[in-house]
C-alpha cells in the first residue's frame, strides 16, 4: 500500500522498528543485487566502535564537503528526525524524497520474498539514494558490531575502528575480544584500517587480522599521532583530538589520491556539529546535553565535565535503557552530582523505577524519580543556581526528549 504523507511514512518505519533489530547482512545484500548493486557505485568509508564514530563520521564529512566534493553521511540513531539518518552534504533527505524511496523500494521487493527490518530499510535507502545523486564519498557509521551490520555490505576505501568497549553484550559478546571481533568484521582484503584502540591486546588482534588479509592498519599512538594543537568545534577537547587523529589520518590516506586542502581541513573541523553529545542548549543554568550510554561514555563525559566546564553544582538528569550497564553507570556519576533526578524516556527498553530500585534499593532515598523528563527539567532548573550545570544523560533517548523540551 503506497505511502502518501509524511506521517503515514513514519508510522510505516516504527512499525518496522518495533520488530528489532536483524544482525544479519543476507537480507540487505539481496535488496542491494536486485537494486543492480548501488552500494558499489560511490566510494565509501566505513566508521565503527563503541564511542566516538558519530563524531568522526561527522568530522570526516565536515572536511570533505569543505573541500568540494559531494558527500553522502548515513548515520544511526536520530535525535528528533529519522531524516537525520540520511544526508546529502550535510542536509537531511527530504520528506518527499523519503516517501518515493520507502515507496519505490516496496513496490520493487514486493517480487521477491526479501523482507527488509527498519534499519535494513533505511540502509538500503540511503545506498541508493547516494548512488542516484552520484555522491564523490559516502561516509558511514555502523549501526551494531560491525560483522553483521546491514552496512558492511560495503567494499570502503578505509575502514575506522574508535575504539572497544562493552556495550551490546547480549549481541556482540561478553568480552572485549569477542566485541572487538565483530567490529573487526569491517577489516576487508587489501583495505587501510585506521583505529584509536587503546588496548594493546586489541591492537594485536587487528594487526593479525589485517596481517592475513593483507590490509595496512595505522594504530594512534604508534603510526600516527594526535595533535593536542589542533582547532575543534566540538567540545571534549581530550576524547575528540583521538577522534580527529584517526579523521587526519583516513584524510591522509585519501590525499594520495583526492585534493584535500590544508584548509579544507582546518575549516572542516571548525565548522563540525555533533547534536546530543556535549551540546550546550541553554546558558543560565547552563544546560547540557550528552548521549552517553555505557560506562565508557561516562568515563568520557566526567572527564570532559572536569576538564571543559566551570560551574558551582553538578545536577543529573538520568534516563537509560534497561539492558546497560546502569548499576555502574549510576556508581560513576553519582559521587559527583549535587542533585540526581531518574527518568524514564518514553521507550520500551528504557529502565523503570521498579527494576532499579530491586536491584539498586540503595538508591531509594539519594535520588529524585521523575517519570517524565520534562517535569524533571523543569524542577531541576528553577532549582538550579545561575552557575549551575545541569546535565541530561544515559541515553540518546534521554536526550532527544530533552532536545524537545528546549526547541
């Protein structure tokens, strides 16, 4: 049944979201061969990791669009609009373009038995819709792992891994080998793996994995360095130099070949917007938004708290999925809140008072339980002292309602 509105289009798409997620890249690859392949017409690079790859799909883009070429980003999840997924130099697609895809695709697999999940969809949208608008490169973040991710049907000039830590065990494994595995399943033959991978046991790992087959890897730390003089318009001043390190050196790579200016790259990376991750929205109290969602993302966001911002209290706004590691992320961010308000974003895997307080009952009388953010940040702000931070975090859920709560 054709699809006529905007609407209609998204009620489509989290119908499809509703049945979860495939790790599988079989059914992505027959839509792809009945398309006639559009995902070998553009050259691509290929971001995974734990954190970071947002970011660096964001820089990488950033630059080369500054340096003139026309550039395809697909990235996952969205903040407010599932357009963000898909863009053309920078700009979402547009609805009416959306609706013909999901349309146009529909009526052509309808043929076949190819049934395609939610993000398989959008992947098979975006590929060709970047192959149509013959985009120079395509740079594309992983959704999950990396194996069996709808998007490693791609054959990149470079693949990026940020780096490895636990998240997704349920899916991905249990240890930091198994995860790094399945992130290593973007590794192609004869193709630069570029990685910021602190740990030297995983760095071990990718160099045997790239040894057989034949692909160069360039290691931060041994092949290329991070440049602590570097300019960046995002904020995270330490985690982001290894972010734009590992985007210098894809650029450097791609230099042997394609005009990048010095400039082009400088401009880049000052002009690099990343929504939901260390985004200021409102000044007094100064309101901050941050999508971290595993241990490692806190890790990442004290440290960008204590080394990038002044402020006299500390006050948390915190919603997160139920199948995260919350007991630790509550243990790392409590000791340095003044006040701590528990949410629950409007999801069906979020984390509900009930189960919290069955296994963290400890908690029952140190934190404030608000099941709405709004009404969390509400209370939190007229409480707040003007030099106050107050930071929303846990999840990118978390922090697309909050951003709805701002516009």
């Amino acid at each position: 049944m054709p699809i006529y509105t905007y609407e209609h289009a998204l009620s489509y798409l989290f119908s499809l979201e509703k049945k979860g997620i495939t790790l599988s890249i079989e059914s992505t690859q027959e839509a792809l061969t009945y398309f006639k392949n559009p995902h070998q017409k553009f050259k691509s690079i290929l971001v995974a990791g734990t954190n970071g790859k947002g970011s660096t799909v964001a820089m990488l883009t950033s630059i080369l669009v500054q340096a003139g070429y026309k550039v395809g980003t697909y990235i996952s999840p969205h903040l407010l609009d599932v357009r963000e997924r898909i863009q053309l130099n920078q700009k979402m697609i547009s609805k009416k373009e959306l609706i013909y895809f999901i349309n146009d695709t529909n009526r052509m697999l309808a043929f076949t038995s190819i049934k395609l999940s939610f993000f398989e969809l959008m992947t098979v949208i975006a590929f060709r819709y970047f192959e149509r608008e013959k985009v120079d490169f395509a740079v594309v973040e992983v959704g999950l792992g990396g194996r069996l991710d709808s998007t490693n049907v791609l054959s990149p000039l470079a693949s990026v891994i940020t780096s490895i830590d636990f998240d997704h065990q349920r899916l991905l494994g249990n240890t930091l080998t198994k995860i790094a595995l399945e992130k290593a399943g973007i590794i192609k033959p004869k193709t630069p793996l570029v990685t910021a991978v602190a740990q030297k046991k995983i760095q071990k790992l990718f160099q045997k994995i790239c040894h057989q087959k034949q692909s160069p890897i360039y290691i931060l730390g041994k092949d290329f360095l991070s440049d602590p003089t570097l300019s960046l318009s995002l904020p995270g001043k330490y985690h982001q130099q290894k972010n734009a390190a590992c985007v210098l050196e894809v650029i450097r790579l791609l230099q042997k070949k394609w005009e990048v200016s010095k400039e082009a790259i400088q401009k880049g990376l000052l002009k690099t917007v990343w929504p939901g991750r260390l985004e200021v929205v409102q000044k007094k109290p100064k309101v901050l938004l941050d999508g971290a969602h595993n241990p490692a993302g806190v890790r990442v966001l004290l440290r960008a708290l204590k080394t990038d911002f002044q402020y006299d209290k500390l006050h948390v706004v915190f919603g997160v999925m139920a199948d995260k590691n919350y007991q630790k992320m509550f243990r790392m961010l409590l000791p340095h809140a003044d006040s701590f308000y528990f949410v629950e974003p409007p999801i069906k895997r979020a984390l509900q008072k009930p189960l919290l307080l069955e296994t963290m009952p400890e908690l029952k009388h140190k934190i404030e339980f608000c099941s709405e953010i709004p009404g969390a940040l509400s209370s939190v702000i007229s409480k707040a002292g003007r030099n106050d931070l107050v930071c929303v975090t846990g999840s990118l859920y978390t922090v697309s309602e909050a951003k709805k709560y701002f516009l």
